[in-house]
C-alpha cells in the first residue's frame, strides 16, 4: 500500500515559498555531490505520442517522473516515490502541478541569486499554465511594482493579466508586442512553445535578468544567438549535462557562434557559493532552466510529508 495523492492534494501541499526553498536545497546537494540526477529519456512514436521520464535521489528520496504527450490527448503526469533508505514505495502523485510549481520555483532561485536586488519591473513573454508560476516564483522573490505580460493570442494574454494581478497584488498589463513587453523590463520571462526567438538583443538593457523556461529541446530556442554567447555576462543552467542534450537556446547559440564550450555554468555552483553570480548592476544574466527530477524529489518528498501530516490522499 502506498498514498495517492491528487493534483488539488499536491497543490496544496507545496505553496510557492517552500517550493524555492526546497528546490534551492536540491541545488545546495548538487553542488555537494548529495543528489544524483539523470537527464530526461523520450521515447518518440510514429503516432505523435511521446513518453518522458526522469529520475533523481537524495539522501532522503528517490524517485521518477513519467509523462505522456500527444497532441490530441494533452499532457498526463505521474511521480513515483521511494524512500533512499530501504527503497520503500511511499506515494505515487499526479504531477502537472508538481512539475508547474517547482519549474517556477527554479526560476525563483535563479531570479534571487541574479537579478539585481532593486529589480521592480517584470516582462513575461508566454501566457499559459506555466507563465504563471514563473511570475508567481519571480514576485515571492523580488518586489514588483508593474508586470507586463505578450504572446501571441490577445485574449489570453488579457485572461493572465487579470487573473496575475488579482493573485498577485501586482499591476500586470497585456502589451501589444515583444518588444513593448520586454524593453526597460528588469526581469524577463520566456515561457513559450517557440522554435525560433521570442525577442531580439537589442530590446534587452543593461542589468536585465532573463529567465528562458520555455524549451527542453535541442532544435527549439526562445532567445538569440547573440544575447546568449555576447551581451550577457552570465549564463546559468540547471545542469550542464542536461543542458548539453536539450538547451537548444544554448547549443544553437554555441553553433551559430562557434563557440569551443557550451557558454553556462551551473545554477548550483552560484547557490552554494562556489562561484559567483552577478557581479555588477549592469550585467545582463540567463537562467535557461530546462527541468530536473532531483526538483521534483524534492519538491514530492515534502509534499509527501506534509500530505501525511494533514492526513491528505488515499491509500492504494
């Protein structure tokens, strides 16, 4: 027997703040060699139908997240969870908002450990299901004054403004382009399903932070080749091993660019000081976040604890 726990169960286990706190902590054990984490497999039909899977384990947890995507069909989430101790099964969950949150929550890290600490003004490009937590992550981390949010489909870039300001306590307005979007913005958000650049280099000023979520794959990219590998000072990555199978911001700048190494650095290494971060106000820094499971170990295994303690899901 173990616990099943369903997305409402799950969202309500893991509010924003923790889910940085605990992923910063996932961060904090990779950089000391604590957690093990394997880069997400895909296994590519001829119907359109594609399964995902991922694997990590910490000192106190172990476990996999699997996913199935087709176009017809949507998305469909699970994570499994064991124990490292004995290897006991302890829960399986119904993870698309495990994955929403701790994918923001990663966002949230890298927006505290590089953008500048005066950052006030937020540029989001992407109005779906995960834009949301990466503005949420953003504004539990820096204090927003004004958002401002584009994608293609006015009516929800409209629908988001709405809902982020309400949720928020943030003025969040729905732009008419890219570019009004993201010009003179303090920090930017690409959370889009692109293939091509969402923005151009020279909308981007000095002292900007960017945080580019949108693509896990190795032909898709969100920003230009000479923002990433030119104008910016700093780039970070969640892993530079995975970041070396499916950052296509990262792997088609370092082409484009002839570049002899894939230009980042890990997220980690910054989190538990070993190098630094941003070092002027005026550096422009990246945080092209592709998604790790040892997030979701750890985001899971205290939303398992905190689901036992309230008594939450059901035994299966």
């Amino acid at each position: 027997m173990k616990l099943y726990l369903s997305e409402e169960d799950v969202a309500a286990c893991l509010p924003m703040g923790k889910a940085i706190e605990l992923v910063e902590g996932a961060f904090r054990q990779m950089a000391a060699g604590t957690a093990v984490n394997q880069p997400r497999r895909r296994v590519v039909l001829p119907t359109g139908s594609v399964l995902h899977y991922m694997a990590a384990g910490t000192a106190e947890y172990f476990g996999i997240k699997v996913y199935s995507v087709n176009a017809k069909s949507g998305a469909h989430f699970e994570f499994l969870l064991y124990r490292s101790g004995d290897a006991v099964p302890l829960a399986t969950m119904e993870a698309n908002r495990l994955g929403q949150i701790r994918t923001g929550a990663a966002s949230g890290v890298a927006t505290r450990l590089l953008a500048r600490e005066d950052a006030c003004v937020a540029g989001v490009i992407g109005s779906g299901f995960q834009a949301e937590t990466q503005l949420e992550a953003v504004a539990a981390v820096r204090r927003l004054t004004a958002v401002r949010v584009w994608s293609r489909n006015a009516v929800k870039r409209e629908g988001f403004a709405e809902r982020m300001s309400a949720r928020l306590g943030v003025s969040v307005r729905a732009v008419e382009t890219a570019r009004e979007c993201v010009e003179a913005a303090d920090i930017v958000i690409t959370m889009t399903n692109a293939k091509t650049p969402v923005l151009e280099t020279s909308w981007i000023s000095p002292g900007t932070h960017i945080n580019a979520a949108g693509s896990n794959w190795a032909h898709r990219r969100e920003l230009p080749a000479d923002l990433v590998i030119g104008r910016a000072s700093l780039v970070a990555v969640d892993s530079v091993e995975v970041g070396q199978l499916e950052a296509g911001d990262l792997l088609l700048a370092q082409k484009e660019m002839q570049a002899a190494e894939l230009p980042a650095v890990e997220l980690a290494d910054i989190a538990a000081g070993k190098r630094a971060g941003r070092t002027a106000d005026s550096e422009i820094t990246i945080f092209k976040s592709n998604g790790l499971a040892v997030e979701d170990v750890a985001a899971g295994g205290w939303v398992y604890e905190e689901a036992v303690r309230r008594k939450l899901g059901t035994m299966r």
